[in-house]
C-alpha cells in the first residue's frame, strides 16, 4: 500500500511570525518521521485558496494548513467540493478551529492527527454566494478585537485578545441591526452578533456554546448593549459561554439568516477582516461540506 504524501500549506507570517519561528522544528519532524510531502509557503492574502486548488489538481488527497484560523479558512476555502481530506498544523494567534476540533494546540503534538487521525465531516457556513467559513462570522466589537489583535507587535494569543476585548468594552459603539429566518426576527442595538459554526471565537470566547460543527445548523448569539462598565463584568461570561440568559442576549439556530443594518458594520470570518456585502445578507448552513482530520478516539 503506497504512503500517503501531502501537500503542506505555510502562512509563514501568521501568529505575527510564530509560525516562521516554529516551522523549521515542524519540518525536522516531518523529515525525521519520514513524511512524504510536499509545500507551498503562501505571501499574499487569499493565496492560499488558489494553492490548495493546485494542490487538488496535483492529485493530493490530503492537504494541511500550517498558520492560524485564516490559513485555514482560506485553505479550506479551496478545497470544498473535492474529494479531499484537510489537515491543521495550528500555529496561529487565535487557533479556535483547532480548540473546536480537539486537535491539540502544540503543532508538533498535530502532525499525530495529520498521520494517525480519524476523518470527520463538518458543515461550513456561506456569506453571500461565494465565500465560507468553517468556524465563524463576527459582526461588532469581536471584529474590531480581530482587528486590534492584527495590530499589535507583542502580545500574541489569549492574552493578546482578552487585551484587546478590555480596550474595546470601554470605547467601541453599539449599532443596531435586524436578523430574519424562518418564525422568528429579532431588532437588536448590538454589541456583537456572531453567526458561528464552532463554540469558539476570539482566541477562546465561548461566543456559542450551543454549536455543533456537524448539526446542519449555524448558531446566531445577538449580544445587545450594556452600561460601559457593566461591559466589562460581562466580559468573563461571554468568554465562559455563561451569557445565553442575560435578557441582552438573543440566540437562534437556524439553517439560515438574512441580516439587515443601516449601520456601516465590521465584520471578522475566522479571525480575519472581512467586508460585508452592503445592506443585506444571508449567511447559512452548508452541511457536511468538509472532511477534516481529527484526533482518533
């Protein structure tokens, strides 16, 4: 039986440069386990969807991601509706994806999953017509956390992004905005409004503690305003998903939802800026669109 090989996608910049310093020990590994592959080291934004799109046409049948959640996303971004298997070398700031699939933080302690994992088949979410993610879309002040995160020099990981969420509470202003779908609307003065596949964003915040990545649903956690420092009190329910039953929060699952504002809205899609379509739009479900490796139990 021949050896599977695989083609390795690097965002050596991701992490802020974790991933450029933590690479050369993931390719001793990878050489020392004798690991057929091949790479790719992307530079330029949305690369890495066309080359996972190559790697598809290469013939590759499992094809990792080597950054953060935009690595992946991107990745993945390419390689849905192929027969083909992705795998994570998490080596990012926030790594939710991974923390939502149970692949272990530590990317030497990854490349276990990338040769002895199980396949598991996950849905991914669509924005408009064209563009998915696989864990969530933020809307509010968890984008502009995304954002504040993007722009430090130091701090990196949780800390970076409990930092930038206790900077935002006191400065960043509500807006409001409607969500729709099938029996039910919600008007909401919001401070955030995830629609998310998987339970975590923001480097760790239970945002949706009710998601399931494999349930045919995304889950919508619309987090109304509060008092500034009342915000700030908030703050650790949110992180510890004990937030759903504060009369500020409406939550849904739903196979889809249209969302309207008048307000100019900023949006992060796994941890990466993303521009929202003007006015309106519907983000839904797409079910059991991925395949992904995951620890084996």
């Amino acid at each position: 039986m021949p050896t599977e090989k695989y083609f390795l996608i690097v965002n050596l910049i991701a992490g802020r440069g974790r991933c450029k310093a933590i690479f050369p020990k993931v390719k001793l590994e990878l050489d020392r386990r004798h690991i057929d592959y091949d790479l790719h080291y992307t530079n330029e934004p949305l690369e890495a969807v066309d080359v996972a799109k190559m790697g598809i046409e290469a013939g590759f049948t499992r094809i990792a991601a080597m950054g953060g959640d935009g690595t992946v996303n991107e990745v993945a971004n390419g390689l849905l509706g192929a027969d083909v298997t992705l795998g994570v070398i998490p080596a990012g700031t926030g790594n939710d994806f991974v923390r939502v699939m149970g692949i272990p933080s530590d990317p030497l302690a990854a490349l276990n999953v990338l040769t002895h994992g199980a396949e598991r088949t996950v849905d991914v979410g669509r924005v408009a017509a064209d563009r998915y993610f696989v864990n969530g879309l933020g809307i509010g002040i968890d984008a502009q956390v995304a954002r504040d995160v993007l722009a430090m020099e130091r701090l990196r990981g949780a800390p970076a992004y409990l930092y930038a969420a206790v900077k935002e509470v006191f400065r960043f202003p509500a807006f409001d905005v409607r969500i729709q779908s099938l029996g039910w609307e919600e008007s909401v003065n919001c401070l955030s409004l995830g629609i998310a596949n998987g339970k975590y964003c923001g480097g760790g915040f239970m945002l949706a503690p009710r998601a399931a990545v494999d349930d045919g649903l995304i889950d919508v956690a619309a987090i109304g305003d509060f008092p500034k420092l009342e915000r700030l009190f908030r703050l650790p329910q949110a992180r510890a998903g004990k937030h759903l039953d504060l009369p500020q929060v409406r939550y849904h699952q739903a196979a889809e939802a249209t969302v309207s504002s008048e307000a100019q809205l900023i949006a992060h899609m796994d941890g990466e800026p993303y521009k929202l379509p003007s006015g309106s739009f519907r983000v839904q479900v797409v079910p059991r669109a991925l395949r992904v490796l995951v620890p084996a139990s």
